[in-house]
C-alpha cells in the first residue's frame, strides 16, 4: 500500500512535468502567432515544425519508460527498438538552440521580442530532451547501475552533438538515417575531406558536448539539492 | 551531532553547484578568449563585464543563506543586509540572455555558428546564477514564513526582477544607480508603475519575462523532487 503512494507521488511529478511543458511550448507558439498576426509577417514558423520535432524524443522515451512494465520479451523488444529511434531524434532537441543564428535575417519584429521568442522555444525544447534523457538514464541505470548510467548520458550527449551538427551543417533530418543511411555516410565523409571543414566538425561537437553535459549536470545537481533539502524539512 | 550530520548533503550539493557554475564560466570565457584572439577583435568583451555582475546575487543568496545560522542580531543585519544587495542586483543574472540580440549585427570575422554557442553559454551561466540564488533565498523565506510565502515571495521577486531587466536594457541604469543617482531611476520607474498601459513596451516585456522565468523555475523545481520521489521508489524496488 505504501509502495503504491509512493508510486502515484512520482508519477503525479510526471504529470505535472508534461504539463509544464506543454505549456511552455503553447505559451511559446502563441507569442509566435501574436508576432505574425500583429506584423503581418510570415518569418519564424520552422520553429513550430522544430518544437515539434523536440518533443519527439520525449514522446519515445515515455512509451519505452511505460513499457517496462509489460511482460518479459515485450518491453525488452520495445526498448532495444524504442531507444533506437530515440537517439536519432533526440538531436532535434539541443537543436532548437541553434535557431539563435536566424536572428541575423529577420526584422520585421523588435528585436528584443525575438530574442525572447527565440529563448522561449530553445528551452523549452532543452527541457524536453533533458527530462528524456533522465528518463533514458534512469532505465539505464536501474539495470545496469550508476556508472553505466553516466557512461550512457555522456555517451549519448555527443552522438546528439553530432547529429545537431548533422542537422545545422549538412541538412539532415532524423528519418533520413531510415531512409537514405548510405548517403550519410559518404556525404559525412566528402565533408570531411576539406581540413577547414574537420577543425570546425571537431570544434563544434566538442563545445556543443561540453555545453550540454553541463546543462545536464547543473540540472541533475539543483534536482539533488531540491531533494536533500526537502529531507532535511520533512517532519520527522 | 544528528542536526550536524543532516546538514552534509544539502551543503555538499550547494558546494558542487557553486563548483561547475564556476567551472562553466571559465569555460565561457575560455570560448571569448578563444575568439577574441584568433580574430583579433575587442567584440563581446562585455560578457565578461556582463557575467561578473550575474555572480553578484549569486555570492550574496549564499551569505544570506549562511548567515542565517548565526546568533540572532548579527543574522538579521547580514541576511537583510545581502538580501537587499542580492535582490538590486538580481536583474543582472537573465539580462545577459538579452545580449542575443548582438547577433542580429554579424561580423565577418568570425563564423555565427561559434558566437551562438558562445552566446548561449554566457547567457545559460547567467539564468542558473539566477535560478539557483532565488531558490536559495526562497528556503530561506520558507523556514521564517512558511511555503505559500515562499512562492509569492518567488512571483514577486521574478517580476521585480524582470522590470529590472528592462531598466537596464532599454532605459541604460545599473543595479548601482540606485545608491549613485536615486531620484532619476525612481522616477522612471515609478512613472511605468503608475501607467503601465502607457508603456507598452515595458508592459510586455516584463510580463513576458516573468511568465517565462517562472516556468523555468517551477520545472526545474519539480524536476528536482521528481528526482527524490524516483530515487526513494528504485531503492525500494531494488531492497
């Protein structure tokens, strides 16, 4: 009985996650389609396309989370195919911090009210592939302990750097990894072929790794601190 | 020796955080380093300016926080005394976000892709800074005042803060002014209290500002205690 409160208190925390967060992402569309309609202006809507495509991975993550509580060989399955599909999606995530760089282009807005905008969708889209990846590590780690858990968040942060770079650079999209994977591959390495071209690959995924596994650490840490204190005022 | 021993996680916690903001920050600046002397341009120096002063409410929230476990007249003359510093100061912590609008203005020196990380590094330090000195100092409201305090201290501080922002963004004054030139900031700001549908600009800005800090603070405040709520059910599963 106790394990059963305890469980709907978690799952409650979830709840309320999701609903922070499709609320961000409604607050963010509404300033978008404000802006629009106010300035007449057709600019900015991939970022409601791009928002969309963040919230993929959080979609996946939660089914393959859900699923592990069905019977043995299927939420193995759904995992191992799940978490799969799950990493060539989440670079759609951290991606979002990157439209940054279309503020160059556009000026049919303030400039300042763009910047918001453009700050709204970026976290909010940085939450999303944060709280995923949590859940991601969280599964990890209940079956193969803490250290593989990091190993994987660490691991996991630079194949999603590599893909942001794959997105922003040579125009790909996740399901093209599906649909086209050989193309890819030769298209990475023609790429690569110009040394201006492998100091910036190098460069880019390097600063883009450290970045988010800070981000990612900042979070997890606050989270423990919440935690440690919400102990410490507990009555006992 | 109990109280002692209950103390160490949350203390060790607040050690590590203050560690990697610290950590994060020489990064950034690494990168503006890095930057300024492959291309051999002054730009974006001011981050450095910028995030000195986003350390500011950082460093008192911590005093005030610590100075709360000091015999009684000595703890309420530090704590008030930091926690008015650290709410003039507040503003400067999300106001580097408002430095992305440099990059409407590119240079050919340097490719965009670079400065956008750079950018957002800067300006992530700045909202953490922020975030996590206003958590600190909500503890602090919570245990005199009580919960349903704390989070209206929380709204209020947020939207006094984010006026701030908009104070210094648009209308040029610094946390110092307050000291340095009084009657001339009062006036500004007490004009956009008074008619704030006369100051659309101010309106917005600080309405938007606010809803948007809030959300970051409330998820990342939830996310916390979700952390606790599955932690305590996987060690109940695994014992």
């Amino acid at each position: 009985m106790q394990t059963l409160l305890k469980f709907t208190s978690e799952q409650q925390l979830r709840l309320r996650i999701f609903v922070l967060l499709v609320f961000m992402s409604t607050v963010a569309i509404s300033m978008l389609v404000y802006r629009n309609a106010t300035m007449d202006s057709r600019e900015y809507r991939f970022l409601v396309f791009n928002l969309n495509l963040a919230w993929m991975p959080l979609i996946l993550s939660t089914i393959i989370y859900a699923s592990q509580s069905l019977p043995k060989p299927l939420n193995l399955l759904i995992a191992l195919g799940g978490a799969l599909l799950w990493l060539f999606f989440l670079p759609n995530a951290p991606y979002m911090l990157t439209d940054f760089e279309n503020l160059l282009k556009n000026n049919d807005a303030p400039i300042w009210y763009d910047v918001l905008m453009i700050a709204w969708f970026a976290w909010t889209a940085l939450l999303v592939g944060i709280y995923s990846i949590y859940q991601m590590q969280e599964l990890v780690t209940t079956y193969f302990g803490t250290v593989t858990g990091w190993l994987f968040t660490s691991s996991i942060i630079i194949l999603s750097s590599l893909g942001v770079y794959l997105g922003r650079f040579l125009r790909w999209y996740s399901w093209d990894i599906l649909r086209r994977p050989e193309k890819i591959v030769t298209n990475v390495f023609e790429h690569l072929a110009s040394p201006q071209n492998q100091r910036n690959f190098f460069l880019y995924i390097g600063l883009l790794s450290l970045l988010s596994l800070t981000v990612y650490v900042t979070f997890f840490l606050f989270g423990q601190l919440v935690n440690a204190n919400k102990k410490d005022t507990t009555p006992k | 020796m109990a109280n002692l021993f209950t103390m160490k996680p949350d203390e060790k916690y607040r050690l590590t955080l203050f560690l990697l903001l610290a950590a994060s920050s020489v990064m950034s600046i690494a990168v503006l380093a890095a930057r300024a002397f492959t291309s051999e341009s002054y730009r974006y120096l001011f981050l450095v300016w910028n995030l000195i002063l986003a350390w500011i409410p950082f460093l008192m929230a911590w005093v005030a926080y610590v100075s709360t476990r000091l015999p009684k007249i000595l703890m309420l003359l530090l704590t008030s005394g930091s926690a008015i510093l650290w709410l003039l100061f507040l503003p400067n912590a999300p106001y580097i976000l408002t430095d992305f609008q440099h990059l409407a203005h590119p240079d050919a020196l340097v490719p965009v892709w670079y400065d956008v990380i750079m950018l957002i590094w800067f300006g992530w330090n700045g909202l953490l800074l922020g975030i996590i000195s206003l958590y600190f100092m909500q503890e602090i409201v919570v245990r005199m005042l009580g919960t349903i305090a704390g989070w209206i201290f929380v709204t209020l501080v947020t939207a006094m803060s984010s006026l701030g922002m908009y104070i210094g963004r648009f209308l040029r004054w610094n946390s110092w002014d307050v000291v340095g030139n009084p009657l001339p900031l009062a006036s500004d700001i007490l004009d956009r209290i008074i008619h704030p549908f006369s100051h659309p600009r101010t309106l917005t800005f600080t309405i938007l500002f606010t809803i948007f800090f809030l959300f970051l603070y409330v998820t990342l405040y939830v996310f916390g205690h979700l952390m606790n709520a599955s932690q305590e059910h996987s060690i109940k599963r695994s014992s």
